[in-house]
C-alpha cells in the first residue's frame, strides 16, 4: 500500500476562495492529493458543507462558534477554523 499524498495549507478566508481551489486539487500543483488540510478557514456553522465540498472527497470540519461578541485572543483561532479533505477511497481502508 502506497501511503497517500498530505497537503497542508493555510487559506485565510476560505468562502471566497472555492472555485481557485478546486481547479489546483486537479492540477500538477497539488497533483490530486489524498489528504488535504487547510487551517484558517474563517467559516462559521452556518456555511453549508456543499460550499465547500470537492468532487472525491468527504470533508471534516471544525468552526469557530458563531458569537455576536467579537472576542479575539491571540492565536486562540488558529486551530478553530480547520477543513480536513480525505478522499473518499481512502475512507474505506479504515
């Protein structure tokens, strides 16, 4: 068994983002990767998961909690706007 490609990248916003991204998963700067990972995605619950899917993979999220407080701590958001791409394949060896 051939261990899978891992992309990991930070985004910084990701909603206005989707079409760019979807055109590299396929292209030879990603080269269609396993597992994809991207931090600071800056989505909120209310982003429907079909907003950011791509054909081939299952997507796992974890948001930021929607708050009408705008409270900001250092780096306490960094790991609360994660988006994790596995592709769909790979699902089933588990």
């Amino acid at each position: 068994m051939t261990v899978p490609e891992l992309v990991s990248t930070n985004c910084r916003s990701l909603s206005n983002k989707m079409d760019y991204l979807q055109s590299l998963m396929y292209s030879t700067v990603y080269r269609n990767p396993g597992v994809l990972a991207i931090q600071e995605t800056w989505l909120h619950q209310h982003y429907d998961d079909n907003l950011v899917s791509i054909n081939g993979y299952k997507v796992f999220r974890q948001d930021r909690k929607s708050s009408k407080k705008k409270i900001w701590r250092r780096g306490s958001h960094f790991y609360k706007h994660k988006l994790v791409y596995i592709k769909s394949h790979l699902l089933q060896l588990f």
